[in-house]
C-alpha cells in the first residue's frame, strides 16, 4: 500500500468504502492492524479477502 502513496488513513477510508460498496463488515482494527484477520499488505491480497467476505455472506 505505501507503493501507491496510501498512509494509514488512506487505509481506514477505503476500509470504509469497502464495506460500504460490497455491504459487508471488515474485521480489521486500525489501532491494531497486524492483529487484523484482513491482510491488507497488497491490493490483491485485499481483493481476495473481500472476495471471501462477500462470498461467505451468499
């Protein structure tokens, strides 16, 4: 994520937009995120993670 230029707060607004879109909860705490069960190490980690919430909501 620090390749694209998104800081930590970038991180929290699309975590939020992420949710928001795919109308799911993302279990990642800011405060805490290398506790978080959300890799957001890289983008396609994200796009797997959020593939997987949304899949387990079908």
């Amino acid at each position: 994520m620090d390749d694209l230029g998104i800081d930590s707060l970038g991180v929290v607004e699309s975590i939020f937009a992420i949710e928001e879109e795919f109308d799911i909860e993302v279990p990642f705490n800011a405060n805490a995120p290398e506790k978080s069960d959300f890799d957001i190490s890289s983008v396609g980690s994200i796009v797997v993670a959020v593939e997987k919430l949304v899949a387990e909501q079908i």
